[in-house]
C-alpha cells in the first residue's frame, strides 16, 4: 500500500496501531474502537483491518467463525468478519429480556451506568415509564426515597442519582470491603451486634463518633447522681466507676487524693463508715461534676505533631498525650495515679534535696 507521495503508509500504520482487547460482552462496540483505531492509524486496506483484527481472537472466539478464518472472502474480509462476529456473540432478544428483568444489578457502577446499560438491552421498545420502575427497583432505597419525590426526566433522574450515590454509597462500599476483608482471613461477625451506617456508637463503655471518643451518657448520669457513700467499701465501688473514665480527667489524683486517704489500710470488702468532712464532701463533688464536664478525646491524626506533657505533685504522678494543631493542643489522652507510699516517700526526699540547693 503505497500513499500518493509513495511513503509506505500501512508500514507507518503498523507501528502504530494499539487494537483494544476483544471484548465478548460487547463486540459490536469493540468493532467501533478497532474502526477509530484503524483511521488513527491511517489504515485503509481491507488485508491490512482484517488482519489485524485476526491477530486480536483468542482461540475460543477462532472457533466461533473458523470458517471464515480458514476459506476468507476474496473481498470484503474485515467486513464480512466483523459483522459475524457481532451476529455471534450478540445477544438474542429473549437474552436481552432476560438479563433486563433479572441480571442486571447495580453492584459498584453508577446509576446513570445502569440505566444506560438497561436503554442498551432494551434497544428503545420499552417505554421510559416502564423503565424507570425496572431502574428504581434496582437503586438502594436511601437513593428511591429521593427519587421518589421527582418528575423529572429519566435521563435527568439519573443525574440527580448519581449526585445521591456519591454522598449515600461510600460507606455502603467501604461496609463491603471490610466484610471482604474479613472473610479473606476466614473470620466470622456475629450480625446480631453489629451496627451499620450510625454516626456514633457505644462501644465498652465509649461512645465513638468521627471526631472521637466520649463517655456514654448513661453512665455519666449515673456518676453525677451517685449518693454519697457510707463506708468505705461503697466510696471503693464509686471511684472504681469513676475511674473507668480517668483518661478523661485532667489531675485526677490531685483532686481525688482527700478520697483515697479513706482507703488506706483498708480491705476490699471494708463496712466501716467513712467520717466524711468538707475537705472530702468537696472532694467528692468535685469528681461527679469533673465527669460530667468532660471533653472528647480525639482520634489521632496520621501526620500530626505531638505533646507528651507530664508532671508530679505530693499527691501524684501524670501525663497527657496531645495533638498540636493550629489552634493549639488537642487531648488525645490522660494518664495518671496517687503516689504509692514508697514513691511519695522517694519524690519528699528530693523535693528537700532540691530545696536545700536552691538555698544555698
């Protein structure tokens, strides 16, 4: 094949001709990729197209139309090939019908996709009334609701529902791919206690939302109407509810020191009464009201800078874990405990150490 300015122009074509794979689902648009790439490459003569299409057949589909393959047409062989091809693997109507009513699902498309796909098989003999409920039937419901409501056009639902999708179906995707996960390393859920598309949940005692963790509200009103208690046993019970939720209390051992003084050389299951006095009375107030002004722990971020802040006093040891932000430091998490005797002891001895130094 020799150009009008003699340049062997199917020797340039070849080089550059990049044929799509066959595509079996859909062969008539296949050959409509192999058309473009053909006038792309300048490829014109028929030896040349059919050739090339040969060489892109698996050797199922070889079989398909080996007929033609082996006894070609003298002329007209792409067409003549191509067009089989699409008789071949074309669905029949009763196929079409079939897959319409019953096979096509939505799965991770669009719902503009869809119902394109679904106009595809019906090759315009259904009315747009009919198809449209056959489209509907296959949406999520969040995206019916809202459809619902409209009048409309088809083609102008589609659009509103893939602006829907975008916003409802994320977490419907990210639902499966944690259940595929799951079920890749062979682990079961008990469906029963799982919880979907929630904005916060309970969770031992937490309650979890985007931003972080806060304790449940029930048992912070539990703790906030916590009758004083009688002996040291119940003062025990209280400060290990309340404790539960220490990470959340900034100096926790400072405040409930005058409490705990209570508990020394005591037994677990001790009657005796607790001699309350105001020192302790306010002790004890100032607890339940600390729980019920908490603020949420955040969820770490991946790329942020933080704060190990610590500190110690006569009464006890703590720290706390931040998150440096623009607008200053962000509680991630607290920590912290009334000195054991030997450790008060220890910390009183260098606390005279330092002091003598700085006299001198």
């Amino acid at each position: 094949m020799t150009s009008p300015t003699g340049e062997n122009s199917s020797n340039v074509g070849r080089i550059a001709l990049r044929l799509p794979v066959f595509w079996r689902n859909n062969v008539a648009l296949w050959v409509r990729q192999c058309d473009s790439a053909f006038v792309l490459s300048q490829i014109t003569q028929d030896e040349t197209k059919y050739a090339a299409l040969v060489s892109m057949l698996d050797p199922e589909t070889l079989s398909h139309v080996s007929d033609i393959i082996l006894s070609p047409p003298a002329e007209n062989k792409y067409v003549t090939l191509s067009d089989r091809l699409i008789r071949e693997f074309a669905d029949s109507e009763h196929q079409k019908i079939k897959k319409l009513l019953t096979e096509l699902q939505l799965g991770d498309d669009k719902p503009s996709h869809l119902l394109r796909k679904m106009k595809e098989l019906s090759g315009g003999q259904l009315q747009d009334e009919f198809l449209k409920n056959l489209w509907l039937q296959r949406l999520p419901s969040q995206i019916q609701t809202v459809l619902s409501v409209s009048s409309e056009t088809l083609d102008k639902l589609a659009e509103i529902a893939d602006k829907v999708a975008d916003v409802a179906l994320p977490a419907a995707k990210h639902v499966r791919e944690v259940l595929q996960r799951l079920d890749d390393y062979g682990l079961t859920i008990n469906a029963s206690k799982c919880m979907f598309g929630c904005s916060e949940v309970p969770f031992v005692g937490y309650l979890v939302n985007k931003d972080g963790i806060l304790p449940l509200p029930e048992k912070v009103e539990l703790i906030a109407n916590y009758k004083q208690p009688t002996t040291v046993r119940d003062l025990r019970k209280f400060l290990g509810i309340l404790n539960f939720y220490r990470k959340f209390l900034p100096k926790a051992a400072h405040i409930q020191a005058p409490l705990h003084e209570f508990l020394k050389n005591s037994k677990r299951n001790d009657k005796r009464e607790v001699e309350w006095n105001a020192e302790a009375i306010n002790a004890f107030n100032q607890c339940k009201n600390q729980l019920a002004n908490v603020t949420l722990l955040a969820h770490p971020s991946q790329d942020a800078d933080l704060a190990l802040m610590t500190d110690a006093s006569d009464f006890g040891l703590g720290a706390s874990l931040n998150e440096i932000t623009s607008h200053g430091f962000k509680p991630l998490g607290r920590s912290g405990s009334a000195k054991e005797p030997e450790i008060k002891s220890f910390w009183q001895r260098w606390k005279k150490f330092f002091s003598g130094l700085k006299k001198k």
